[in-house]
C-alpha cells in the first residue's frame, strides 16, 4: 500500500513536470531558432533566472551526496556552500560581461564565445568536446541518482533499471521540444518543492529523533566532535588548505561552467543577473538541511558504508513518515536531477548543433537547421548516458573525478582572454594543454589532495603561466581582432548593448 501511494504521488508529479516544460514555448510558434530554444530568446527575466541557476547549484547531490558526506566527513561538506557563495559573487561581475559580449556578436554558447574571440571556428570545436567529456559524467550521475531516489520512495517495487530510464525519458521529452525556457518553467516546481520540503525536515528530523536542535548538536559536540572540524572524520585528508584551494577553485569555475554560462545568456538584461548574484547566496541556507541531517544519521542508522551513505537522509523518512509524504520528498529530489541533467543535455545539443555540427555547409548560417540538429544530438547525448550507466558506469565516475578540476582549465581562456587582449590563441592553448596534463596526471594517480590542496589549483597555476609567458614571449599573432572587437564591457543597462535588445521582449 506504500508503495503505491508514494509510485502514484511521484508519477502525477512526473507528468506535471513533462506538462510544464511542454506548456513553456506555447504560443511562441516553430520559427523562434536556435537562440530561442538554447538561450529562450535572451528574454529570462530575474525569477526564472533565479530559479534556473538555483537548480544547478541544488542537483540530486543536495538530497544524496551532501546528506552522504556530512554523514562519512561531518564538516568538509561545507566547501559547497562555501564556492557556491563565493561563485555568485564573482557571476555579479562575470555574468553581465560575458552576456553584453554574446549579445553584441549574437553568440549563444561558451563555445561561439571562444571561438569569435580568437577568430577560429575549430577552437569552438575543440571546446565543445572538451566540455562534453566533463559534462557526461553529470548527465550520468544524475540519471544515476534519480534512479536510488526513485526505487528508494516506491519501497523497491520500481528497479533502479527503470529509474534510470525514467529519468533519461522525463528529461529528453520536455528539453528535446521546450529549450532553456522549458527548464526554467519546471524549475519553479522544483523550487517549490525543495523550499516545501527541506524546510520540512528541517524541522522534523531533529524534533522527531532529538527533541530538537539543542540536544541534537549538544550530542554531535560530545559523541562525534571529529565531524565538526577539518579534516572531518576518518583521516580524510580534507584540511584547511584543501577546502580553501577547492573553494576558490570551484568558485572561478562555475561562473564559466557552460550550464551557468546558459543560465547568463538566457537573461533579459544585465541587470536581472546582478540582481540574481545577489539572491543566490540565500537559496544556499537550504543546503545546510541535508549536511546536518547526514551527520544525524549517524545516529540514527549508523553503519552505512560506501554508496549506502548517500541514502542517509532517506533512511530518516522512509520509514517514519507517512507515504505521501515519502513520495513528495522524492518528487523533490527526482526534480533536483532532472533539471539540471536537462541543463546539461542542453548545453551539449547547443555546442555542438552550433560550434561542430554547425560548421557543416548545409547547417552554416542556418539557424533553424541548427536548432534540429541540436536536438538530436540532445538525445544521443542523453541516451548514451543512459547505456553507459547500464553497461559502463564506473567509465563515467572516474571521468567525474576531472570534471571540475578539468573546467578549470579554460578559465584563462575565457575569461583572461576577454578582458586581455595580449592572450593569443597559442598562449590560451598552451595553457589549456598544460593544466589539463597536469591535473589528469596527479587525478589519475590518486594524488588529489596534492600536499593538501585540490589538485586543480596547481593545474590552474600552471596553465596561468604557460599562458601568460607564450602570448609575452612566443609567436605573435598577425589577424588580431582590434580592441573593441575582443574586449567585453558590463553595460548599466540592457540598452547599451546596441539595437538587438530592443527586439527581445521580456517576461518574468
């Protein structure tokens, strides 16, 4: 009987979530293009941005991997919320500047940017596989973590086979037809529901195990004091310096992970993203939820190792709390993994119907076309994901293990290469070739923390260098782009940008 209430609340919210994304381009017609469906026509005002972004930052890591970590670590845990904060206050300077620089050449992905601005087509490319290979690895975990959430609330009676399908399926579908603008539509579900109930269990798990916060952390202080402090519990190696180098690491790569970067071109004008990096930082108190309520946990039902440890907070309300209920909290959490592996899809389909398929004679200067092209390649990318999860997995998880730190690597590409005009092509490239040498090497063989820091940062380090010293002292261009063509401005408002804003039209 449980099962069926909790598979019935999850399955109406499903097709709630395939309804909205649906119902996003109504009455926006089949012309709108490539900049319509990949960036939902430059016209996200600060709501949806807000709530789109916001769904990067809350993935199934929120309900699974945040609630695991603070149960295996306790403290270390909190670098998320640490470079999530610090992110958005560098997406306050960063945001408008690369949206005022797509604008004014009419780009739509991180890709067109670094290809216009270094005046080759095929660096695009090169790009967009870079990122594809960092991005796969989400689009897996996601699948995968919807997939324990799914079978977890339906009390086993729905495979983990099917959940994974589930989720490849109720994304594609709504993505695939709806764009950008359908994901920021079933984000504000999303939201409602992660705010409803986080903010539940907030309140429920220490009333209902502890009488309360009081003697839930007086508890924590006295019987577990390793998981208050870094390196956390267990000799995990994650100290001081670690969770300041991935902190300031992650911080500079998310403003230029290429899901963000969608988020910024979406928006109507500069303005809505400032105001956006100013609300940000308070959707991350929620993240704070899951990290106490894994550190509950083990109390609770101590003894979970490895994949088991993500299910901590589940454990908490599987059993104790109505069927409803159950199947509520992981509509939630199945949400938090389909709007971003949505995001993702996304992302690659635009890359590549855009910077690679886009370079084919009969899709150049197409849009339309393009936009076709990136849909099926949407669904290839998704559906790989799926059949890698099923036959492959671990393939991916290692891949996972370079995401971020490997998206780092183009941070002096794009961003140093858009405010300096003395980076050259073989500099950014000689960067980017360093740094991500070095960052597989010392990944790869399990040297990551690397003298207590995030291998990432030395990477980065590195490919600073060996960018800053070949555009000083290597060959010099001779078809450099003048100054006003290379250099990104951040307008007050959106009408600095040029006549293009005033065709866009706005909404909330």
């Amino acid at each position: 009987m449980k099962a069926t209430v909790a598979t019935s609340v999850f399955a109406v919210f499903m097709l709630l979530t395939v309804v909205l994304g649906l119902l996003a381009v109504r009455g926006r017609g089949r012309g709108g293009g490539l900049t319509e469906w990949s960036v939902g026509g430059r016209s996200l005002g600060t709501v949806f941005i807000w709530v789109l972004m916001a769904g990067e930052g809350y993935t199934s890591f929120s309900y699974l991997g945040a609630a695991g970590w603070g149960y295996n670590y306790g403290a270390p845990v909190l670098y998320v919320i640490a470079y999530l904060s610090c992110g958005y206050a560098i997406g306050y300077v960063v945001g408008p500047t690369l949206w005022s620089y797509a604008r004014r050449h009419g780009l739509v992905t991180i890709t067109d940017m670094v290809a216009h601005r270094y005046g080759r087509p095929w660096l695009g490319t090169l790009v967009a596989i870079l990122a594809t290979v960092c991005l796969l690895p989400y689009i897996q975990l996601q699948i995968t973590g919807m997939g324990v959430v799914v079978s977890t609330i339906s009390y086993g009676t729905i495979s983990l086979n099917w959940a994974y399908f589930i989720a490849f399926a109720v994304s594609t579908t709504f993505v695939a037809v709806s764009g950008l603008r359908g994901s920021a539509w079933v984000s504000v579900l999303k939201d409602v529901l992660v705010i409803g109930t986080l903010g539940f269990l907030a309140i429920y798990v220490p009333v209902h195990y502890f009488d309360g916060y009081g003697p839930f952390l007086d508890r924590l202080v006295a019987e577990k004091p390793a998981w208050l402090t870094l390196t956390g519990h267990g000799g995990s190696g994650l100290g001081g310096s670690w969770f300041v180098t991935t902190s300031f690491l992650n911080s500079l790569t998310v403003v230029i992970f290429p899901t963000t970067v969608a988020g910024y071109l979406g928006a109507r004008d500069a303005n809505a993203l400032r105001r956006n990096a100013m609300l940000l930082p308070f959707y991350n108190v929620l993240l704070f939820v899951p990290m106490l309520l894994g550190m509950a946990a083990v109390f609770i039902v101590p003894g979970l190792t490895g994949a088991g440890s993500n299910l901590a907070l589940f454990k908490l309300v599987v059993d104790s709390l109505p069927a409803w209920a159950v199947g509520l909290i992981g509509v939630a959490a199945a949400l938090s993994s389909i709007v971003p592996m949505a995001v993702f899809m996304l992302v690659i389909g635009t890359m590549w119907g855009r910077s690679v398929l886009g370079a084919v004679p009969r899709l150049a200067d197409r849009p339309d076309r393009q936009k076709v092209a990136a849909q099926v390649v949407v669904v290839a990318a998704g559906a790989l994901a799926l059949v890698m999860t099923y036959t492959v997995p671990n393939t991916l998880v290692r891949l996972s293990l370079i995401s971020y730190e490997g998206m780092a690597q183009l941070v002096p590409m794009i961003l140093l290469g858009l405010v300096w005009r003395k980076l050259t092509l073989w500099g950014a490239l000689s960067g980017l070739v360093a740094g991500g040498a070095l960052v597989c090497a010392l990944v790869f063989t399990e040297h990551d923390p690397v003298w207590g820091v995030n291998a990432g940062a030395p990477a980065l380090a590195l490919n600073l260098l060996v960018a800053l010293a070949v555009s000083l002292f290597g060959p010099q261009p001779v078809d450099a782009r003048p100054d006003e063509d290379v250099l990104a401005s951040d307008p007050g408002m959106a009408g600095d940008v040029g006549p293009a804003a005033s065709a866009v039209s706005g909404s909330v």
